[in-house]
C-alpha cells in the first residue's frame, strides 16, 4: 500500500511504481481543498496505471459530520474505490477493521 500525496490547491502526486493498493488519509477531513471530482481523477489515474489496484479512503466515519455524502459520491462514481475506517474516537461507533 502506497500514500498518494495531495497538496493545499488539490493537485496530488502517487508513487512510482506498480502498488496493489494507494490511500489518502481523511482526504475531506483534512484537505479541504481536495474535492470529490478531484478524488474521482485520481482514482481513475490509478486504474489507468493498473486496473487492480484499490484506492483506499481513510476516514473516521460519522454519519453527522457532513462527510459521508463527499465519501458516498466518490465511491458510487469509481469502481476501485473503498472506505478503511479507522475507530480511534469513539467505540461505541464499528464500521469495520482496519
């Protein structure tokens, strides 16, 4: 699993390389210049560089933070996307393993 960088005015840098799976931690959380069209574009950029690889979207997923429609419009428009959630803030809250 490599890191895809992204910058303040949303453009993004991947690794070289041929990697199974790339991820961008809280990508709307943290990079509030980083939209759901640009997140799209990258996750088509990785699929042209290898059509198995995954786009993992790390996030602390909470229905009422206002997140979980930018995350729902990524996912639904790309096929090789998916959510890994991480759980650290509140246990009453599972959505699934890291």
């Amino acid at each position: 699993m490599a890191a895809i960088t992204v910058y303040g005015d949303g453009s993004y840098s991947s690794p070289s390389g041929d990697f199974g799976s790339y991820y961008i931690d809280e990508p709307f959380e943290r990079l509030p210049s980083l939209t759901t069209s640009n997140t799209i574009s990258i996750a088509y950029q990785i699929n042209s560089v290898n059509s198995d690889a995954k786009i993992e979207l790390i996030s602390y997923k909470k229905p009422v933070d206002g997140y979980t429609m930018m995350y729902s419009i990524v996912l639904g428009g790309t096929s090789n996307s998916e959510m890994m959630c991480d759980q650290y803030y509140d246990q009453s809250i599972w959505c699934g393993d890291d």
